[in-house]
C-alpha cells in the first residue's frame, strides 16, 4: 500500500461525472417520497423509536457488536431481571442518534462539539479526540494493517475544523448532498478521530448531514443494513479511494445505498401504517378505553409495559394493567413474564422488524 495521506476539503476533483449525474434522479425521488411518506405518520416519535432500534441493532453489528431483536426490546423496557451488556450499547447508539438530532435541529448545524457528544454517548465516556499514536485499521482476517489514520493530535484537531467547515458552509464546495454525504463519510472515517465509535458515529452523521440539507426531516433513512449487505465492496471502495483516488466508484456506491434504504424504509412504513389501521379499527370497535395515545404506545415500542402506558396516557397502573391484560386476553399482545414484571409484544409489529434479516 502506497503512503496515502488526508488533506483539507474541498479537494480539486470533479466529483460530479456523467454516471454519478446520471444515479441521482432516482436516488433524489426515493428520497423525497420517503420525506413526504414519513410526515403522513401522526406521531413522529414512533418512526424514530421503531426505525432508530432497528438501525441502532444494524449499525452496532457492523461493528461486531450483536444483539438480537427480542434482547434489544427487552432492554428497552429497564426490568431489573434483564441485563445484557451488548444490548446495552445498541441502546447507547439510540440514546447518541437522538442527542445528535436534537441538537442538530436545535442549532442548525453539525460541529464537532456535536459528534463529541454523539461519540461520547455512544461510548459512555468522553475521552474526545485521539491524542495518543497507536492507531491502525486492520484487516479482520488476516492481521494486515490496511490503513493508518493520522496519529498526530494536532493534526487530527486541523482536519476535523476543516471537515466541520465543509459540514456547514455550503460555499465551500457546490455538489450535490448525496455527493458531499460520501465525501464526508470518506473523510471522517479516514480521520478516524475516536479510539472507538467511529463506525457509529460516522453513520449519525450521514442522516443528520441529510436533515441540515432538508432532504428529510426525520432520522430515518439508514445505511446500515445497507453496508451490511455490501460490507466487503463498502471497505473496498473506501480503500480505493486511499489508494487510487477512485472516487466515482465510492459515490456511486453510496448514492445508490441512499435510494434503496430510502425505498425499503418507504415499504416499511407502509406496512406499519397498515398494521396500525388494523389495530386501530379493532381496537376502536371493541375496547372503551380506545384512544390514539394508547395505539401511539403500542406501536412506539415492540414491547411496552405498564410503565410506558402510565406515562404515555397520564393513567393510574391500575388502569394500564387492565388496559394491557384486557388487549392480552384477546390476542391482540402477547403477555410475557420476567422476573416479576410483566410486558406485552406487538407480535405484527415485532415480525416487521425483523423481516428485513
């Protein structure tokens, strides 16, 4: 491997070749159908929960992190008869996603005082930016270090100035979004500023690098199950790039990563939405105790509890037991004991999110 090293954006390349102009038509309309399907759900938050699980578990094992749906659900609920040290930091990665886009939205912006936060979120520290040498991406099977990212601290602080500047100032480089989205996915995990969590973050940073561009409103749209998918050509592209300055094969490649989450994430959020008229109908024409809030609860998380109800309906636990039992009794959930707490699955629900593996 020839000795590559980063420099400051933006670079002196066109970017924009006949077949990189030529994928973004397509990838631009799944998009914008995403966007506008997303803002048909009445509660947003439900979109955000369900969706950002998912791709808290997908994004975490990228990076060897495995957990499965049932212990990732579990997890949310916080019953003191279930731990699970990986799901744990699956739900780290929802807790740092929803920082980043609260933040985001609250600013308008994407600074590095942001991904410190997001990173140190995901990595229950804040250990900040690389200051000690020793850094080096490796080839999981073999051993071979294949890149080594810059060691010096000073210069890992100049280039992330740089790549913050190039986040927000659009006059810096006039592309496309879903052209600069893989250039500064390049550029940030090539930086590789954090001792760990740079996978993850940097995948944070791709959706909310989209928000800042309006091309969604919501953290929803997903690369990871995406990468996964394509984990061998996603590391290869990366590395062609360092090796041979190929970027258009880079940019396609995540172009296209762009449009078929985006039409995958549409597909999903039709079903829901079905799932959710069912429920609704049944509900609304069999249970008194019908509202939107509880349907709102029920699809917000696979697994809800007694807890959840309470909060979400401002009702007494009383109330919420029976409300839960009642939906139990006639399938509408399915009770599951743990410990000495009860939760309930929203088996339609459930079976969506884990039809995608």
């Amino acid at each position: 491997m020839k000795n590559w090293g980063l420099t400051e954006l933006p670079l002196n390349i066109d970017f924009e070749t006949k077949k990189v102009l030529k994928s973004l038509p397509a990838a631009h309309a799944a998009l914008a159908e995403l966007k506008g399907i997303a803002s048909t759900i009445p509660n947003q938050s439900i979109l955000i929960n369900t969706l950002g699980l998912q791709e808290a578990k997908d994004s975490s094992a990228i990076e060897n992190i495995i957990t499965t749906h049932d212990d990732l659900y579990k997890s949310e609920l916080n019953l003191d008869a279930f731990k699970s040290l990986n799901a744990k930091e699956v739900q780290n990665y929802i807790s740092a996603l929803k920082k980043g886009f609260e933040l985001t939205s609250k600013s308008g912006l994407l600074t590095n005082r942001t991904i410190l936060q997001i990173q140190g979120e995901l990595e229950n520290n804040k250990a900040g930016f690389r200051k000690l040498p020793g850094t080096a991406l490796k080839n999981a099977s073999t051993g071979e270090t294949v890149y080594t990212p810059p060691q010096d601290y000073d210069e890992i602080m100049r280039l992330m100035a740089n790549l913050e500047k190039y986040i927000n100032d659009p006059e810096l480089q006039d592309c496309d979004p879903l052209i600069k989205m893989a250039i500064i996915h390049f550029q940030f995990e090539s930086i590789h500023p954090f001792y760990d969590g740079n996978g993850r973050t940097g995948r944070i940073i791709n959706i909310l690098y989209l928000i800042l561009e309006k091309i969604q409103a919501l953290p929803i749209l997903y690369l990871s199950n995406y990468i996964i998918k394509h984990k061998a050509d996603y590391y290869r592209y990366l590395q062609k790039v360092r090796d041979e300055n190929l970027w258009e094969e880079w940019i396609l490649f995540m172009i296209k990563g762009a449009e078929e989450t985006a039409k995958e994430t549409i597909d999903l959020i039709f079903k829901i939405k079905e799932l959710m008229l069912d429920y609704k109908h049944k509900l609304r024409d069999n249970y008194k105790f019908y509202s939107q809030d509880l349907l709102n609860n029920l699809f917000k998380y696979p697994y809800t509890k007694i807890e959840f109800v309470v909060n979400d309906l401002g009702v007494s636990r009383l109330t919420a037991a029976n409300y839960l039992n009642k939906l139990s009794d006639n399938n509408m959930l399915r009770k599951e004991k743990l410990g000495t707490g009860n939760y309930y699955i929203n088996e339609g629900l459930f079976e969506l999110l884990t039809k995608r593996e």
